[in-house]
C-alpha cells in the first residue's frame, strides 16, 4: 500500500475490539461495505484526501512490478 501511495493500515490499540467484530463480519458475510468504511476513517494514517483537486492519475506499468 505504501509504495502505491496508499498510505498504511493501522488500528490503534484502542479500536482493535471494534476492528475484530467488523473484520469477522466481512468474513461471514462478504459485505465489505461497513468494514472499508470504517477502516477509512479509523485505520488509514498516511495519506491526505483532496477530492477537490482535478490531479491526474498516475500512470501505472504492470510489467514494473513482475
């Protein structure tokens, strides 16, 4: 994720009983709406959203990464 500029999952100590339920939620039901959602705003550190700037996406080689 880091070197995507994705920045890195981490869940503070603190949310970890929250994290496991969720976590064991997505895995009984496949929904991964309320786990991805939550992670975004409680796990994610590392990367600022700016959803007002019109940036380019990047441009990404597969073969770079074989």
């Amino acid at each position: 994720m880091i070197d995507h500029g994705a920045g890195l999952i981490n869940v503070p100590l603190d949310k970890w009983d929250v994290w496991n339920d969720l976590i064991s939620k997505y895995y009984l039901s496949g929904d991964m709406k309320t786990l991805k959602d939550w992670t975004y705003v409680n796990g994610i550190q590392g990367v600022t959203f700016d959803h007002k700037q019109n940036l380019p996406k990047p441009d990404i080689n597969p073969e770079d990464y074989e």
